[in-house]
C-alpha cells in the first residue's frame, strides 16, 4: 500500500484526524488525481496574500484628542489602546458590523508599528491605521489580507468589505493600491517532472536561485532575492501543509483528498510574489488596474521573466516543458468565494485545542492520584469538574473567564456563514464541477495574452 499524505500527516506533531473535504460527493471511493497523459492538471488559482494601501479622507468631528479634531472611532480606539496595556495579552477586543457583510471582530494593540498609532488584527487580516485626518505622504491606512480570508471570500468582495468598514468608521476613501501581491496557480504533477534536475531546465531573468530539499525529497525551489521586487518560488504545497501551515482547508479548494495523492503525484504552488515598485513599472497603480491586467502580468511571469524549458538551446529552438505550459495558462483572474473554508479551519482548530485539553486534564488527574495500584475506578467528569470549580472560585471568576474569551475572539473566530451558505455551495460543486476541477466558475476561452507570440501591451514587458 502506497504511503498517502493522510499516513504522513498522521505522524506528524500535534495534528488531528482529518475530515475529507466537503465537495467529495457521497460513494465516491476516490479519484484520479492526474491522468497518465496529463502532464499537469490545474487545481487552482489565484492571490494568496495581499497588502493594500488606502488614503483616507475622514470626516471631522466634535471630538479632541490632545486638542487637535479627531472622529469618533479614532477616540474610540484611542481607549481601547489604552484598556490594552491592562490586558494580559496588551490587546483590547472591538467589533464593526456593515451592512452585507459579517461583522469584523478584531483586537487593538497596546502598541502602533511603523509611524501607525493603532493596529487592529484578527484572523482574516490586520490593519494599520494612522490618526492624520487628510492623506498625506503616508497611506492613511496598510492592510494585509491572508490566505485563508482571500480564499474564503475572494479578493474582490474582501477589498469591498475593507472599503465598507473606512466608510462605517466615518472615511471616505480616495485610492486603494496593491502594495505587495503573491499571484500564485496550484498544479497536480507527475512525481518524475519534480526533481533536482529541473534546475538544469531553467531559463531566468533572476540572478539568485536557491533550493531546498526535506527529508532527502526536493521540497522547494526560488528564484530572485529576499525583498527583491520580484520573486518566485515553487514548492510542495502538501509538504508545507503537513509541516507548517496546517492549512488543510486547501484540500477543499482543490477538490481532493490527502488519500488522493500517492508517491506518483505531487501538488506544487508556483508563486510570484510581487512588490510595488515593479507593480509600478508594470504599469499597474491601483487595485482596479490589478483586476485589470493580473493576467498579464502573469503571462510576463512565466513566459519572460522565467521559463522551465525541456532543453537548453538557443531562443528560436527552446520549448517549454509539457508541464510548464499548463502553469502560464493556469491562472485565470482571483479565485472565486470558497464558503466552505472557514468551516473547516475552524474544526481542525477546535480538534487541536480539544486535544490538549484532553491531555491536560488526564495530567491534572494522574498528579492527583496517590498509588499506581489503587482500585478505586475515577468519574472523569467530575473530577474534571472539580478541578475547574477549585481554580474558578473566587467572586469574579465568572467575569474573568468571560473577558478572556472576549479577549481571544477575535483571535480565533472566523466570518459568521450560514449553514444554508454551505450546503448551496456543496450542492453546486456536487452539480456542475467534477472532483479535481477548479473551484469556481469554468473560465472563457484562452485569452489572447495568454497564447504563444502575443505582444504584451504594458511597456515593461517589452524585452
């Protein structure tokens, strides 16, 4: 029997069992990930991380801080700075709500960072805001979107939601700009096209590379400095799961299972992390101009800043690999929503905390007990209990426990979707997408920027 994913994660530290993903339609026993004459299969696509900037006009109101005009919601987070430095973890809970959206349940900080006087985080994404009423030559606020909220919810509804809070706390906003954008397209390969040789097949505008290997297997591979305004690396997206991120909601996104891959396959995420000065040079300025031409931008990525090629020779004569081909025309604009995200990562969290509590408590018992060989069977629960009501007596721990739970909320809990959300979103998948097909909506006909010999239109991507 093939060693699966599952039987590598299982081994791996503090992970729970995992659940198939949602969109596994009853009675199917598993799928083909890829087929023998397939050199690659496209899972899916997208940006996974995200920095905006925003310039802000505010409206003035009545309110002082330190004599100069302020609005209501810098006062208020002004106090919730200032609650923070009494709080264990110097972080204050607040919530916004806006009309369509979920509400936005995040911590204040004791603390600013980078010439911001406020920081607001949360699960899905952190803000800094600065208290200066007009723009100036500081964005008035930096947001960065994670992983997890842009494929919940997709890039554009997330941008729009960012925008509907500026306006609830009383702003107007005048542009909204990509900062930093990491375009990336998951691809299911053949375990053969994956190996240290690939370095040997690299055609590549970039003049550092790097690569990386775990447990004697090739585990990612990168192209350009660190902070360079462009870079690039590859990497077995499973590995990186199992071993770090614990993302294993993006076994739903894709539409398979971990018991899907054996030792034929590998999941490899091609990321192009781009910074504003070559968005800029790009052509590209704000977030409408991103939406706009990101698949120009990635057809520049893949087909003339790098190149994996199935043999080195002169330019007339190279051919791009089988695989690489399905790469450059793999990405086709922001992913879509994933409703079925959030629930997924919220019980893998619940399974890890579960874990330890469990853990804990049998601990707590067994310093209790006094001999090995006593016969007296235990009531767990209410010893459990007992332990509880003894640390939880006094006249405020009600009070105490429930500001800590309010504390870590916005820490751990995800968008309020409805059940009904999901079970539409199941139902759907179930209807129109195979398993292993990409997520959301089949896309259009290749576009003509994305075809061989096509003049790209941005003058940077000229040469």
């Amino acid at each position: 029997m093939p060693k699966t994913a599952t039987n590598r994660k299982n081994k791996s530290r503090g992970a729970g069992d995992y659940q198939p993903p949602c969109k596994r339609a009853s009675g199917d026993a598993g799928v083909e990930v890829l087929a023998n004459d397939q050199p690659a299969k496209v899972l899916a696509n997208g940006i996974d991380t995200l920095y905006i900037t925003c310039n802000v006009e505010w409206q003035t109101q009545t309110y002082k801080q330190d004599g100069q005009p302020t609005t209501q919601w810098f006062k208020r987070l002004a106090e919730d700075k200032a609650r923070a430095n009494n709080e264990e973890r110097n972080e204050f809970p607040d919530v916004i709500r806006v009309k369509g959206f979920p509400a936005w349940s995040f911590n204040v900080s004791s603390w600013g960072a980078g010439g911001y006087n406020f920081m607001l985080s949360s699960q899905y994404m952190t803000w800094k805001m600065g208290d200066w009423m007009t723009p100036n030559s500081r964005p008035s606020i930096m947001i960065e979107l994670r992983s997890e909220a842009l494929w919940t919810f997709g890039v554009m509804e997330l941008c729009r939601w960012c925008r509907l809070v500026i306006q609830a706390m009383g702003g107007v906003v005048v542009d909204m700009k990509p900062s930093r954008v990491d375009m990336c397209v998951d691809v299911a390969m053949h375990a053969r096209d994956w190996k240290v040789g690939i370095m040997d097949h690299v055609v590549t505008r970039a003049a550092k590379d790097s690569m990386h290997r775990t447990r004697r297997k090739l585990s990612q591979i990168g192209w350009g400095a660190g902070g360079s305004k462009l870079s690039c690396r590859m990497y077995d997206k499973p590995m990186e799961i199992r071993d770090k991120s614990q993302k294993w909601w993006m076994f739903d996104v894709w539409g398979i299972s971990p018991d899907d891959l054996t030792e034929k396959h590998r999941v490899i995420r091609v990321e192009f992390q781009v910074m504003r000065q070559k968005l800029t040079e790009c052509g590209i300025d704000t977030m409408a101009d991103l939406f706009r031409e990101q698949d120009h931008l990635w057809s520049y990525f893949t087909r003339k800043w790098l190149m994996i090629v199935k043999r080195l020779d002169k330019r007339s004569r190279r051919q791009d690999a089988d695989w690489w081909q399905v790469v450059q025309h793999g990405y086709r604009g922001s992913q879509t929503a994933c409703a079925l995200v959030p629930a997924k990562a919220v019980k893998a969290k619940e399974d890890q905390l579960t874990a330890q509590v469990i853990g804990c408590a049998i601990s707590v018992l067994a310093c209790q007990r006094k001999d090995i060989e006593e016969a007296e069977p235990i009531d767990v629960i209410e010893a459990v209990n007992t332990v509880m009501r003894q640390k939880f007596s006094g006249p405020n721990a009600v009070r105490d426990i429930q500001d800590k739970i309010r504390a870590r909320l916005a820490r751990n809990s995800r968008a309020e979707l409805k059940l009904q959300d999901q079970q539409n979103e199941k139902a759907r998948r179930y209807r129109h997408y195979p398993v292993g097909q990409l997520h959301g909506p089949q896309p259009e006909p290749v576009r003509e920027s994305q075809k061989p010999g096509y003049q790209h239109t941005l003058s940077d991507m000229q040469a």
